[in-house]
C-alpha cells in the first residue's frame, strides 16, 4: 500500500456565497480525474453547496475548518462535528496554527476536538508547526513533539491510522518566506520517526503527512518529490482555481 497523496485547500475567511460556488466550479472544470484526494476547506455557509457540486468526482473532497469539541449545546456561535458531517463533510482541519495563535485553542483542548472528530467518522487534519522564534531558537522538534505527544499519541492505533497530520512552519505562511524542500523534508521524516516510535514502522509509513507552509504552483513539485512529504494544505493559492488546479497537478 502506497500513502494516500492529498491537496487541500484552506480557504481560510474568504469568498462570499457566490464567489465561493463561482470557485469550485471553475476547480471542476479544470480538474483532470486522480488517485490523489483533493479536498476542499470552506467556510461553514459553503459546504452545503459546495458538497453538491462535488458529489459526483470521486477524488473531491469536503472539509471543514473547525468545529467544537461538544456534540451539541448552550455553545452560540458554534458549529459541532455533527453538523458538518449532516451537510456532507468527510475531513475537518483541527489546530490550525491561526486557530491556536488567535483562539487560544491548547493542546489539550485540541485532543478533545480530535477525539469528537473521530468519534462520529469524521477525518481530522491535525495542524503542529512551529513559530520563527521557535525556528531560531533550533527548538523546532521539541514544540512539534509536544504538540502530537498532546492530541494525537492518546490514541489507539486504529483512530490514529484515519488522522492526516499537516505540518505548518508558522514563519513561512503569509509572510513570503517558504521553507526549502529539505527542511520540509527534515521536519516530516522527524514527525514519521515519531510515529514509528509510538505505532510502529509499519503505521509511520502509512500516515500522511503534508506541508502548510505556502506551497505554491512554481514550488509544489519539487515540495512534494521529498519522500515524506504526501502533499499540501494549500491557504492563499487555494483562492485562485488556476493555481490550485497547478499545484493539485504537481504530483
């Protein structure tokens, strides 16, 4: 069995209702059939939408930004795990790097929010990555072991095997800045170590692990030819069909 190679793409808050349909229409049209998932980050008001005009393209997927870690409640302003799976939502970023900085949403909150997630059948997209000040201190592999320690190594075996992992180099999105192959490469091999260390050789090679941090059309092949990075969490390119459909061709 070979890595399942995913793009998604975050969109993050933006587009409203209809330059969100007028999106994913032009993604597909432009889309050519893959073995690869692409799977498609909206904001809540488009997943409705957006789920039935994917319904019928084996390899698009629906995926959430969020959701809160109770199934139901007195929680106003919130949307649960539950809802987003009745509108059709296969995945669900958890822990986002802007989720954790504006939100102060902890490690152990996060554990919480993935465990809901998997709980009902849904697919968590766990974000870890690393700030520059973190980078600069060369403390980079502490934080990110820490953070899967937290959240995701609680799990038996069997839930952790439905878990994508994205690895954000926080420096190196919105801010220009793009880590190099290698060090994309050097984080994920570390984070497959620390798989293999807790579940074993066999699972670390199954799990996918993709990259956050800015990938780009004119940089997308040469991130994804690294040998343990399986593809991409795609923020600002995502917005633009024709760069999102290149990036999604960069395989």
């Amino acid at each position: 069995m070979r890595r399942t190679q995913i793009v998604a793409g975050n969109w993050k808050m933006n587009k409203t209702y209809q330059e969100g349909r007028d999106l994913v229409k032009a993604i597909v049209e432009k889309l050519q059939p893959s073995d690869n998932k692409v799977v498609l980050c909206t904001p809540f008001i488009h997943l409705n939408s957006v789920a039935a005009s994917i319904k019928d393209i084996s390899n698009l997927h629906l995926g959430a930004q969020n959701c809160h870690q109770e199934m139901r409640g007195a929680y106003t302003g919130e949307v649960s795990a539950a809802m987003l799976q009745s509108v059709g939502a296969e995945y669900v970023i958890i822990g986002h790097s802007e989720r954790r900085k504006y939100f102060s949403e902890s490690d152990e909150l996060l554990a919480q929010k993935v465990k809901t997630v998997l709980g009902i059948g849904l697919l968590p997209i766990f974000c870890c990555g690393e700030e520059l000040a973190i980078r600069e201190e060369g403390t980079q592999n502490q934080l990110v072991k820490k953070q899967l320690e937290a959240a995701l190594f609680g799990l038996e075996e069997e839930d952790f095997a439905k878990v994508v992992i994205a690895y954000e180099p926080v420096w190196a999105i919105g801010t220009g800045k793009t880590a190099t192959p290698e060090q994309a490469q050097e984080m994920h091999a570390y984070i497959r170590a620390l798989i293999s260390e807790k579940y074993g050789e066999k699972r670390a090679d199954l799990t996918t692990i993709l990259y956050g941090g800015s990938a780009k059309p004119n940089n997308a092949k040469e991130l994804f030819s690294q040998p343990d990075v399986d593809g991409g969490l795609i923020g600002g390119a995502s917005l633009k069909a024709d760069d999102f459909v290149a990036i999604v061709n960069s395989f």
